[in-house]
C-alpha cells in the first residue's frame, strides 16, 4: 500500500473489524439472562456461552498472529473474518444451548486469527513513529470502545430479544469483508521464512487452551481439586515442551529472543493486568448493579457508558502523545488511574453515590484504558521486524485474554466464598480488592520503564536491540 488513502482506508475496515472483536467479548453478558430463560440452560452451562468464546480466543491467539506472518496476512485476515460472520449468524438463530457455545467457540476461534492479523498489517503498513503511533492509537480506540461500549449496546439489544446480540455483527462483518477485498490490495508481504514448526503450534496451543480451560472451571470445581491442580500442572508441562522445542528447532514458531525485549515484556505484563483486572472488576460490578440494587439491564449499562465515551473520544489522541512523552510515562499514569478507579468502589454500599463514587470511578477507569490500551500495544510493536508483526501482535492479546481468563476465575471465587456462594456488600469489596492490587502491581511494573533518562529515545532504539538477539 503505497498511497496514503490506501493506508487509511485500510486502517478503517481493519479498526472495525477490531471493534466488533472486542464487542463480542463484552456484549454477551447483559443477554445471559434472557439466554438462560429462553433456552433452559443450567448456570454451569450458561457460563460457557461467554466462557467459549474466550476459549477460542485466548488459546488460538498465539498460533493465529503466527499463522498470519506464515501464510499472509492478507489471507488470514480475510478467512478468519468470513468464519467470523458465519459463526455470528449461526449463533443468532440457533435453539440448542450447546449449538450456541460451540459457535462462540467457533466465533473467538475466528476473531483469535483477525486480531493479530490486522494488528500486523497495520504496523507492517505504517512506518514506526508518528504515522504508525496514529495509526494504533486509532485501531486500539476502536478496540477498547467495543469492549467498553459492549455493555451499553447489550443493554438496547436486549430490550428487543437476546438473538439481536449476536445478529448484529453480521451486517458489519459481511460489509467490512466486501470492504476488506478492495482496500486490502494484493501485494508481495514479506512472510517469515524456513519451514514450519508443527510440533511447537501443538504444544502451545494445547497449553493455552487448557489454562484457559481449567482457570474458567476452577470457581466451579474448586481450586485446589485434583483436576484443577492436574490440568495446571499438565498446562505448565506442555507450555515447558514447548519452550524445549523452540529452543532447538530450526525455525521455530516464536523466536524466544524477543523476550529479551525489556519494553515488550513490560507491554505484556501490563496487558494481562489491564485486560484482567478490568474483565473481574465489569464482572463483580454487573453482580453489584443487578442483583444487589436491581437495576435494569439498560441501567446497568449506562453506568458504565462514561468510561466507554471516554474511550472513544480520547483514544485516537494518544498516539500524538506517545509521540511527545513516550509509552513509559503514558501507561504509568494509566496505572495510576486504574488503581484510582478500583479504589473509588471500595466504597459501595446499598445507596451509592452516582456523583461521588460511581461517575469519578468510571471516569478514572476510561482515563487508564484511553492512556494504557493504545500505549501498550504501540510498545509491545516498536522495533520487532515485519516477519514477527503477526507473532508480536498474537503474543499481545494473548496476554490480554489469558490474563482475563485467570483473574475473572479468581474474582468469581473470592466473589461466590460467602455462605451458599451468596453475593453480598463485603464479598463485593473483597473482590475488588483483587483488581485494585493487580493495579497496584501493574503501577510498581511500569514504574521501571522509567528508569532510563530518556525513554521515548530508548524506545525508539528498540529495533536495533532486537537485532543482536
């Protein structure tokens, strides 16, 4: 893509397709009800309908952005939206409850091959520096808006029948796949070279899907359960194997080296913290909205549009402020405010105060998610080669989704510890002490990004690290 309307024309259909990956992840939930009521769903069945998509999508990420740097981009991209729109429609119009799990399945399968896919187009399009700063901050703007503003579209949709949820993406999909075939031209992409590593995408594979698999179930079968502890310890076996064989082959899936990265291993870290404190947080907070103060479905949803608006609004703005700070110091702030905003609803009680704890907490969490979100994915990118876009864009949501799976399990736990499992004001704050600690975490980590006197210089320098690894 040569012409600058090319690029942005690109970037459009791509952010899009972004925003309805993210939508997903999030728009599901207010629906749950409905769902159960309607197709007679047990609560340990239920759970899947949101647990299924997370599945496919945390456990294929890594092999999906691997995928795209092998056999196009282009090419992946364009599939996996095309499974993407057909899995929607299945899932909209089906009446079997396990029909409806396995095409979320088959729908986060889908969106874990798009993801990375667009994300390395993107920064294989646009040079480094400004021009690709501005690009990412708009194509992550639209990623977080989808999964903060997945509860407000939830709560309209639902209004008129849970199926709506699920028949809405189609359209946008079928049109940003149309849209994909012309602006996403043809052209030569410099794909990784050597053969496969088939045993290495086994392992991984296998080993994300099972983590995801068994931290989604441990609330349900108990954590320390003998097969919790197995399938972890046969999880953390397989991911060994697999850190083994890329250690020996001769082209390996992931090339280790770029985990030598300070700033990449930072950017991932911070990526599990923000996606999963968040995710156990919006999960502890429908359960305070809903169940303890009976608010709406509409309601409940709206309580959380100023962190969505905010997102959208400012996102696109922080790529010119990348530009001028450096991504240490934006996510660093960003730490602070999540921090600040978990903080805020340590206070709940039966009658919240909407100005004095709901809005400045909300406020708080749309400032960390519109400085953090797109800084991360600008730094977990800077200085990796165009061959490792895809591998670095998977191992980034990778991250986010693992780390969302793994702390909404332990939130549901600390959450459900009361007697009978019954949710009440002090389980609520316990839960959301899970979170503001993450943060705290997340801050300290981030804080040793800023130990170099001149982090935006050192970040930009990145490149010429990766290459002596």
């Amino acid at each position: 893509m040569s012409s600058t309307s090319a690029r942005w024309g690109a970037l459009v259909v791509l952010s899009a397709v972004m925003f309805l990956d993210a939508l997903d992840v999030s728009m599901v939930g207010v629906a749950l009800p409905s769902i159960q009521a309607d197709l007679g769903l047990s609560p340990s069945s239920l759970q899947w309908v949101v647990s299924g998509y997370v599945l496919g999508y945390g456990g294929l990420l890594l092999l999906g952005g691997r995928t795209a740097d092998l056999l196009g981009r282009r090419r992946v991209f364009l599939a996996a939206l095309a499974v993407f729109a057909a899995a929607s429609l299945i899932g909209g119009i089906v009446d079997d409850g396990a029909l409806l799990i396995a095409a979320r399945f088959v729908k986060g399968m889908a969106a874990a091959f798009t993801a990375p896919a667009a994300l390395s187009i993107i920064t294989t399009t646009f040079p480094e520096g400004p021009a690709r700063n501005k690009a990412l901050s708009i194509f992550t703007a639209s990623g977080a808006s989808g999964f903060s503003l997945g509860l407000v579209l939830s709560g309209l949709l639902t209004e008129l029948g849970w199926r709506w949820t699920f028949l809405m993406p189609v359209p946008v999909a079928i049109i940003a796949l149309v849209a994909a075939l012309k602006v996403l031209p043809k052209v030569k992409e410099e794909r990784a070279g050597g053969g496969y590593d088939l045993v290495g995408a086994v392992l991984i594979t296998a080993s994300m899907l099972l983590l995801v698999f068994t931290v989604v179930q441990a609330p349900e079968v108990g954590w320390l359960s003998v097969r919790t502890i197995g399938s972890l310890v046969l999880s953390f076996a397989l991911l060994g194997l697999f850190v083994f064989t890329e250690l020996r082959v001769k082209h390996p899936l992931v090339r280790l080296g770029l985990l030598r990265s300070a700033p990449i291993v930072r950017a991932n870290l911070g990526l599990v913290i923000l996606m999963g404190s968040y995710i156990g947080f919006q999960f502890a907070a429908m359960q305070y909205f809903q169940n303890l103060l009976h608010w709406s479905a509409l309601q409940t949803a709206l309580a959380f549009l100023p962190a969505g608006l905010l997102v959208a609004i400012t996102s696109t703005k922080m790529g010119d402020l990348a530009d001028r700070f450096g991504t240490a110091r934006l996510i660093v702030i960003g730490a602070a405010a999540l921090a600040g905003g978990y903080a805020f609803f340590l206070g709940i009680d039966e009658n919240p105060s909407m100005g004095g704890l709901v809005l400045p907490g909300m406020v708080l969490l749309g400032i960390a998610f519109a400085l953090s979100f797109p800084s991360l994915n600008i730094q977990a990118t800077n200085g990796v080669h165009d061959d490792e876009q895809g591998l670095a864009s998977g191992m980034l949501n990778t991250s986010g989704q693992v780390g969302g799976a793994v702390v909404l399990a332990v939130v549901t736990a600390v959450l459900t510890s009361g007697a009978d499992g019954a949710v009440t004001i002090d389980s609520l704050k316990s839960s959301i002490m899970v979170p503001l600690i993450l943060a705290v975490v997340g801050l300290l980590v981030s804080a040793t990004g800023l130990n170099f006197r001149r982090v935006a210089a050192v970040e930009r320098d990145q490149d010429k690290v990766l290459e002596t690894v």
